[in-house]
C-alpha cells in the first residue's frame, strides 16, 4: 500500500544525497585541486 510507496521515496531521496554528496566532495577536490578562484566560483553556484 501507501507504505511502500513511502519507502521507494525515502529510497531515492537517500540515493539522490548520496549523489549530491558525491557530486559536492568531488567538486571539493577539484576546488583545492585548482585553488580559491574555484571556491569562489563554488560559493557563487552554492
């Protein structure tokens, strides 16, 4: 029923967090890879 619809979402959200978080350390890595101009740029798109 309605409960298992509940889980499916509460599944993609989990999926989608943990894309965006893998998304968000990658461009971390990135930014000090490449220096502040990029942190600000980050700041920017934050």
């Amino acid at each position: 029923g309605t409960s298992t619809i509940r889980r499916t979402t509460i599944r993609r959200e989990q999926f989608v967090a943990r894309s965006i978080r893998r998304k968000t350390i990658r461009r971390d890595q990135f930014a000090a890879y490449k220096g502040k101009s990029t942190l600000i740029g980050l700041s920017n798109f934050v």
